[in-house]
C-alpha cells in the first residue's frame, strides 16, 4: 500500500484536476473543493498519531531511478508528522478563510492549484528520505510561492516581490543541491537515514565542511535567515491567506525542518552549533528589531516572521550540542531540551502567526488598508477580530495564558544552559546568547504592542478610511478563532501536544538521546526565567510608551547600505552587463552570426583535434590515382576558385553546374550509379530552378565589403578548409570500428533486392525514406506558398 | 586517391564558407549548394574508394563498395535539392518584399 505516497500525490492531482472542473461548477466556490483535499489529509495524518506517538515509523518505497539510488521513498516519522500536520491543518483553515478572502474577480481556479502544488511540494519536502526527491519538492515549493506571490501579477511590487524570492531560495536551493551531491559522494547514498548513519566516519573528509555550509545555506535562504531575510517582507505582497500559510506557517518552516532532519547528521559539530545558533540569533534580533520601524501591519508580520524563525532556529543550533560525542547522558537530556523548544515553538508559531495575519488580513479586507498611520480605534467596530489579535499578540510576546509563554520560557532555560555549556569555546561568549534572545524578546514584546494598540486602541479615524468597519462573515472569522482556541488550549494542556507530538517528532532531532522532553509546566516558581518575563514587558512598555523619543536610531542606518540596496544594485548590474554582452555580438547581421558558427567550428573541431593528438595522415591505404581523376579534381578546384571570382551571375551558376556534373562523374568513378544518376537529374533541375530565379532577382553585385571584413572572411573560410581536410584525413588513417556494411550485403535474403543501395533506402531504413518524402512535401508546400502567398499590407491611412 | 578527395573536400568547404559569409543572399545560397557537394564527397570518401564492385548482388564479386555512404549521400542529395529550392524561392519573395538582396540592408526589417 502506498497510502503515504498517495497522500503527497493527491494535492497534485487536485492541482491538475482542478483548472480543467472548476467551469463545470456554476456558482460553486471551487474552494469548498478545495478544501476537501488538506480536510481529509489532516485526518489521515490525525489518524496515524497513535502509532508514531507509540514509537513507530512508516517507510514506503515506489522505484524511480534505482540505478542511481534515486528513489521515491517516503518516512513518516514523529518530525514528519508534526509537520505534515501543520501543512495540512493551517492549509484547512487557510483554504477556508480565502474563500471569503479572495473576491470573484480574482481568478480562483489558478490560486486554489497553486495551493494545491504548494502543499503537495511542501508535503513532500517533509515526508522524502531521498534527497534528490526532497530537492526537487524544495524547488516545486520555491516554484508555488513564486506563482502564489505574483498572484496579482498585474501590481509592480507583486512581480519583483515574486522575483526576489524566487532568485533567493532557488540560489539556496542550488547550493543545496550541491550540498546532497557532496555527501552522495562521501557515503554513497541519497538516503538521510542512511547518512546519519554513515557520515560520522568521514568527519575529516575534505568535502565534510562545504556539504554542511550548503546545505545550510539552502536552509537559511528558505526561513529567510539573516542575511537572506529580504526577501520574506516583499513576498507581503501575496495575498494574506498566502502570507498566513506559505510565509509564516509552513514553507519559511521548510529550513527549520531541513535543519532539525540534518542534526542527526551534522549535530555535534562545533562549527554546525555556532552557524545555525549563531545565525538564529542574529535573525531573532535584526528582525524583531526591523519590525518595530514598520508601519504596513503586513511588513511588521514579516519581520517579525524572520525573528521567529531566527528563534526556532538558534534553538535547532543550541540543541544539536546534545549530540556530541563523550558528554554524558544527563548532559544531553539537559542540552536537548532546546530542540524540544524549537519544535514546541515552531507549532506554537504557526499559530499565534497565522491567527495573526488572518486578523490583519480581516482588517485589510474590512477597513480597505493595513497602514497603521491610518487605522486605530477599531475595537468597537471588529470585536471578535480584536480578540483574535490580542490573543495572537500576546502569545507571541510570551505572555502567560498562551502558549507562547510555554515555549519562551523554554527558549531562555535552553539559552541559560549556554552559560553552562564547556564545549565550543562556550565559556568566554556564553553570556551573549540569553542577552541576545532577552533584549529581542524585549522589541518582540514592543511589536506585539504596536500591533494591538495601534490598530484597535486609540482614536479611530474614519476620514481616512475608504470604508465603514463591519465584521467579516463568519467564514472568515472561524480560522483565526479555531487557531486562537488553539493558542489558549496548549497553553493549559501543552503535555497533550508534548507527549503525542513533540516527543516523537524530537526523536527524530536527537534519535537516541532520552529524556530531553520535558513534562510541560506553566509554573516553575521564581526562576530567573520568570524574572526575565517580568523584566520584559516593564522594559517594553517602557519602550512602547517612548518608542517617538528613540525612532531616531533607526535613521543611523543609511538607506543605501542594506541587503536590499545591495539586492537592487546586483540585479540592475546583472541585468546591464548581459544585455550589454547580448547586444555586443547579437547584431541582427546573418554574416556575423555565419561568422560565429564557422569560427567557433574551427576553434571547438580543430582545437580538439590538435589538443588531443588525434591528427594522423597516413596515406598507405590510398587507393590507386588514374589520370583521369586528377583531371576531375583540378577542374573541381578551379571551378570552386573560379566562382569566387565571376563576373555574372549566370557565370557563377554554370561553374556550379561544372561542380555538381564534375561529382556525378565522380560516383560514375566510384562505383556508384545510383548516385550517378541522381546528381545528375537533380543538378540540372537546380542549375535550373536557378536560371529561373535569376529572371526575378537583381543583378550580381561586386561585393563591396570593408577590407578587413574580407581578410576575415577569408581567414575563417580557409581554416575552415583547413579543419575539415585535417579531421578527414585523420578519420581515413585511422580505423576504428568495424565496418557494419556487411550486413546489407545479404540484401538479396533479407530484403529480396539485389541492388543494395536501393534496398538501404526501400526496405532496411523505408521509414527514413518516408520521412524523406515528407521533408520534400514540406519544402514544396513551403515554396508553393511563399510565391502564391499575398501578405496584406497593413492599412496605413492615419498616418497619410 | 582518398587524400585529393578530402584536400579537394577542403578547398570546396573553403569557397563554400566564404560564399555564405557573404552579404548577398545569391552567394549565401551557392555557398550552401557548394556545401552539400563537399558533404557528399567527404561521405563517400569516408566509406573507403574503389576498394570493390559497384554494390549490385549478382554481378560475379564478391568485394563490394560500401553501400551504406551510397545510401545516405542519395538521401542528402534530394534533401539538399529541397532546401536549395525552398531558399531560392525565400530569397526571391524577400526581394519582393524588401526590394533588397543584402543581407546588411534587410537588417531590421519589420519582419524580424
């Protein structure tokens, strides 16, 4: 049974099916359809929790390319799960909510197969075990979100918004790419099982350190890691049903997944530790920071967005310390915990964001903008959108009675433990890691603040709103209320998740390792974790309520000196030197691009044949001269020269008759009649057809090219010469095949002909000669029309 | 035999490229005619010269020529004829239409 596999292939199917039935539905939402697909996926996922959450796992193989090691198989284990889990679950409510989000003007059938590629892709990426299958999911996700951010590819920001994050991922993406081939090499495999296994013993391998950096690479470009974040603000210009699903909720997740599948590979290496928690850190501040100066909601969700994933993964790199080699176990339980939070948190994200950017795409959508210059005041008028929001925002500034607070209390355990940590050089920089994650928690505390009170709280200013605030249909309201129930639910039930998901899914983080997940407490006493918490939101309403006194500090940073310039400034450079480099030798000219071709022939064919020492002129084997046949060579010759010459151009058409009857002589010569003859009907059909043609054409120019034109010319035209008689004398001295001609030679048995030439062309390769005919009635139709075909000449009566 | 074959081979590929590197489209279109006789030469001799009879079962022999060069050249013989017919006739409704034979002066035309 292939019930895994069918479950990555059916969004796919839906992705097909989808455009060719949605005219057949009338007045029916093609989403309801649509939804139907994550609806039953989420439940055939929901129904495998028990055995996973027991300890098993799932594999499934359908043979694709098993020569190579490439091969579709499938492991469904706790990580996968949870992940297949949010990719199905918030896909559910995503579909929903876009149903009333989306208006009938846009065009439906493309964004609801576009969802469906994505989730198939996404599914996929989190469920292969090879890694050319997993690759080629990552891309197809790259590939959906581009599509789904240029949905409204008739806006500007839409276009270059889609075209950044496709240039950035999918360089990720290559590199990659690269990353899987280095490891193939070392251990032979595509199988991620199979190299976690075998890699430990090629720790010192030379290609050890750049496959890591690689793959990383691909990681932190797809969850937007500093500095590759740039590109998750503009792909805010997707519809927000896509910002809540592919750039907060699962595909920005897609690194973060990357990153917990390779810390069985990689875990416990210092440099993989400091990269990612290092990296995650940097992220978790610049983004939180960034977040605070946006006054779009969107944008202040992405940055926030980025600090995030920052936070998941500096916590994926705290946890990988678990799995170094000689600590003991104690130790590993204790450092696990960290991979534990990331987990716990990245579920936690997905959904206090998603409710999030549902709530602001309800204001988007009610109020007709998102700017909070211009909103405030709307709590009287969306209450339950309010709720939604203080809910959302409040767990992500880890607040208690949310499960934000559950897993950022976790995040400063996991951050404290690095001032214990004696490994890595921990010992001297260790500090640095829970000041870093308090003072972002600190502007993450300020953002969630600016999100609530800004838009809801204040004085609401009507004369600058396009419209009357109502609440949305309850449609749209119902996914962001199921998440926010979510949000409160884990926070007084969190063992439920932890013992049934996350433990799994740790242990496929740190397989193993036992003991690092914790039992789930809201309540640890005063510890300096709840100190931090407390100090957090003093410091950040300290900071809310004077945030105009220090917005100053934000102008320090000079405009032209971002990632973004940096991003512009490439693509504008790139986009100038290959036009100028297409332009500088595409000039419309047919003789330089005859040219090119000879020249590059003479460059390429001659080169190989010089460099690689294959000329060799061996004249024993000729065959006998008759007087005769030098005649006929010398009268060729001349007769070629000659026309280079002529004066007329009925001159030149007659040395090339001389030439074409001269080579009938020729096959006379060499026992070949049929060719004999052929050539000669043929040549003078065509001597002919150019007599006629002459009639119709002007006269016979001097050709008055530049000199050095010539002298070129006749450069490339002679060592063009050159190369062809050099490879074939090299090709009649050398003999290097068997000669397959005896085979035809028994013509008469196998094709009843006795003439073996015509029994080539009737009988062994009769198709050939078909398509022959075709290839003359083609050209006869081509010459038919272009001289009965009449183009009528646009009328150009405005401009006389 | 076979090396003046090629060496002729060569001098006719020489004119034959000089001819198409022309900008007028006559020489362009005798320069690929010139081509395919070349071509079919090199084939030809390729296939080993004289080293047999003519390849007709039946006539008392026993060594042949080499059939298979014999079949493709009559193949790209016809084929050549089509595509020297089909560029002719191009080159004639180009002047028709463009009133020009040179290939610098048809250079931005509306066609392209």
């Amino acid at each position: 049974m292939y019930l895994i596999i069918s479950a990555i292939l059916l969004p796919f199917a839906a992705a097909a099916l989808i455009p060719l039935i949605h005219n057949r539905l009338g007045r029916l939402n093609i989403g309801w359809l649509a939804l139907a697909i994550p609806l039953s996926l989420f439940a055939f996922f929901v129904y495998q929790i028990p055995a996973i959450s027991a300890g098993e796992t799932f594999t499934e193989t359908l043979y694709w390319l098993p020569s190579i090691g490439i091969d579709m198989t499938v492991y469904l284990d706790g990580l996968g799960l949870i992940m297949a889990l949010l990719i199905t679950g918030v896909g559910s409510l995503v579909i929903l909510y876009s149903i009333y989000y989306l208006s009938a003007a846009d065009s439906l059938p493309h964004f609801y197969a576009y969802l469906m590629l994505f989730m198939g892709a996404m599914l996929g990426v989190v469920l292969s075990d090879n890694l050319m299958v997993l690759y080629v999911f990552w891309e197809l996700t790259s590939i959906s979100s581009f599509l789904l951010i240029a949905f409204w590819y008739h806006r500007k920001n839409s276009r270059a918004g889609a075209q950044k994050s496709l240039l950035i991922t999918v360089f990720g993406g290559f590199a990659m790419l690269a990353g899987f081939l280095m490891l193939h090499t070392m251990t032979g495999t595509f199988s991620v099982r199979q190299i976690a296994v075998e890699l430990t013993q090629y720790a010192n391998h030379e290609l050890f350190y750049p496959a890591m950096f690689l793959v990383l690479l691909g990681a932190f470009t797809k969850s937007a890691q500093f500095p590759f974040h740039i590109w998750l603000p503009d792909a805010m210009e997707a519809p927000t049903p896509v910002s809540a699903y592919l750039h907060s909720a699962t595909m920005v997740k897609a690194g973060i997944y990357l990153v917990a599948r390779f810390t069985p590979i990689f875990g416990g290496n210092s440099a993989w530790f400091w990269t990612v928690t290092l990296v995650g850190l940097v992220t978790l501040f610049w983004g939180a920071f960034n977040a605070i100066r946006q006054t779009d909601l969107k944008a202040l969700l992405a940055y926030s967005t980025i600090s995030q994933l920052g936070l998941i993964m500096s916590l994926l790199g705290l946890g990988s310390a678990a799995m170094q080699t000689g600590i003991t176990a104690e130790a590993a339980a204790v450092y696990g915990l960290a991979s534990f939070a990331a987990l716990f948190h990245m579920v936690n994200h997905s959904t206090f964001k998603g409710a999030l950017f549902m709530a602001v795409g309800i204001v988007d959508h009610q109020v007709g903008t998102r700017d909070i210059r211009r909103l405030g005041g709307l709590m009287a008028f969306l209450p339950f959108t309010f709720t939604i929001a203080i809910i959302g925002s409040a767990s992500m500034a880890g607040l208690p009675f949310f499960n934000g607070f559950l897993s950022k209390e976790m995040f400063f355990t996991a951050s404290l433990e690095a001032l214990n940590m004696e490994m890595f050089g921990l010992g001297t920089w260790g500090w640095l890691v829970p000041v870093i994650a308090w003072a972002a928690s600190v502007l993450t505390f300020v953002y969630c603040a600016i999100i609530v009170f800004r838009t809801f709280f204040g004085a609401h200013k009507p004369e600058k709103l396009d419209k009357i605030p109502v609440e949305p249909p309850f449609g749209m309201l119902l996914p962001p209320a199921i998440l926010s129930f979510l949000i409160v639910a884990v926070f007084f039930f969190p063992n439920l998740l932890g013992d049934h998901l996350l433990r799994p899914a740790l242990n496929g983080v740190l397989p193993g390792i036992t003991g690092a997940a914790p039992h789930i407490k809201a309540w640890h006493g005063f510890n300096t974790e709840l100190w931090m918490t407390v100090a957090i939101v003093v410091f950040g309403t300290i900071l809310f309520i004077s945030f105009r006194k220090w917005k100053g500090i934000y102008k320090l940073f000079p405009a032209g000196w971002t990632f973004n310039a940096l991003y512009t400034n490439s693509l504008k450079g790139i986009e100038r030197a290959s036009s100028y480099l297409t332009n500088s030798y595409m000039t419309g000219h047919l003789p330089h691009y005859f040219a090119y071709i000879f020249s590059f022939f003479v460059i390429a064919a001659g080169g190989t044949l010089i460099w690689s020492g294959a000329l060799n002129i061996d004249l024993a084997n000729d065959s006998p001269l008759s007087v005769y046949e030098i005649l006929l060579v010398v009268v060729m010759a001349m007769a070629a020269v000659a026309i280079l010459f002529a004066k007329s151009r009925v001159s030149a058409i007659l040395l090339n008759g001389v030439l074409g009857f001269s080579i009938a002589m020729f096959f006379v010569l060499f026992r070949a009649p049929d060719l004999a003859l052929t050539q000669l009907v043929i040549e003078t059909v065509t001597t002919v057809l150019f007599l006629v043609c002459f009639n119709y054409l002007p006269d016979w120019k001097k050709e008055n090219s530049p000199k050095h034109v010539k002298v070129r010319n006749t450069i490339i035209a002679i060592t063009g010469g050159l190369t062809i008689t050099l490879i074939g004398l090299s090709v009649n001295s050398a003999d290097l095949y068997e000669t397959i001609s005896g085979y035809f030679e028994d013509s008469y048995e196998l094709a009843g002909g006795r003439n073996i030439v015509n029994a080539i062309l009737g009988d062994f390769r009769a198709l050939d000669t078909l398509l022959e005919g075709l290839v003359l009635f083609i050209a006869g139709i081509g010459v038919f029309s272009l001289i009965r075909l009449k183009v009528r000449k646009e009328p150009n009566d405005n401009e006389n | 035999m076979e090396t003046l074959i090629i060496i002729l081979v060569g001098v006719l590929t020489a004119v034959a490229i000089y001819l198409v590197l022309s900008r007028n489209l006559i020489r362009v279109i005798l320069g690929t005619a010139i081509f395919s006789h070349a071509v079919h030469l090199l084939i030809l001799t390729m296939g080993g010269l004289k080293n047999g009879t003519v390849p007709l079962l039946g006539e008392d022999a026993t060594i042949f020529v080499d059939a298979l060069p014999q079949a493709l050249i009559l193949t790209a013989i016809v084929i050549s004829f089509a595509v020297t017919a089909f560029v002719l006739v191009l080159a004639y409704r180009a002047y028709q239409e463009l009133g020009t034979d040179d290939l610098e002066e048809m250079r931005g035309a509306d066609d392209e």
